[in-house]
C-alpha cells in the first residue's frame, strides 16, 4: 500500500471509527435505560412521585327523635373518584360525568389542572 493511500485512511478511518463506536454506545446506553432493544417508537414513562391532596367531606348524623311512626334516620355524604389515565383533561373527564370543569376544580382544590399525572385520583362528585 502506498504512503499517501496510508495516510488518506488514516486521515479518514481515525473519526469514522470513533463516531461508529460512539454511535454503538449511545444505542447500548438506550437499549439499557428502556429496557428493550430498540424500535421503540412510543415513550415509556415510569412511575413518577405524585402528591394528591385528597378531601373528604363530612359526615353528617342526623337523629331524629323517634316517634311512635318514626325512626332515626343518618345520612352520609360519600364522593366518587376517577383515576386519571393518559391523554385525559379535566374536560374530558368532565364530560364523562356530566359535569363542568369548575365543578371539578371546586371539588379538588389543590389539583393543578395543567398537570395531571396518570394514576392520580380526583373527586367527580
């Protein structure tokens, strides 16, 4: 092989080598951190640290006293829940319980409306 042929990959070879190492080690570095071997084209994400500020309200006894035609009665007030999932809003969810988002809001009041997280629990009613 001549000298300037040599030297030509040399020139050459030197960065192409270290990108394809390079390029090999970020797609093991992928593989790794996702858990799978590649082609993956949708995001993964994991659990994420949520806070949820849930509230309860009261329960209410009423006694009544009893009379010959009457009984005590006691009533309680029990909210139902949904787990938020992807891609919901606090509009959608509003929607499927027939509700508005102020409604929602005025039933979680530290929910941040703009960050919903999936798994995160909030009061429809």
């Amino acid at each position: 092989m001549d000298d300037r042929r040599r030297r030509e990959l040399a020139r050459y070879g030197g960065p192409v080598a270290f990108l394809v190492a390079a390029t090999v080690a970020i797609l093991l570095i992928k593989a790794g951190l996702s858990g799978s071997g590649g082609g993956e084209t949708t995001p993964t994400v994991g659990a994420l640290p949520t806070t949820a500020a849930t509230t309860t309200a009261p329960t209410k006894k009423v006694t009544v006293t009893p009379s010959p035609a009457t009984t005590a009665a006691t009533t309680t007030s029990v909210g139902q829940y949904y787990t938020v999932e992807s891609g919901d809003t606090l509009g959608s969810i509003a929607a499927k319980y027939a509700t508005s988002v102020d409604e929602l809001m005025r039933l979680n009041p530290g929910v941040d409306p703009t960050a919903l997280h999936i798994g995160q629990r909030i009061r429809v009613s």
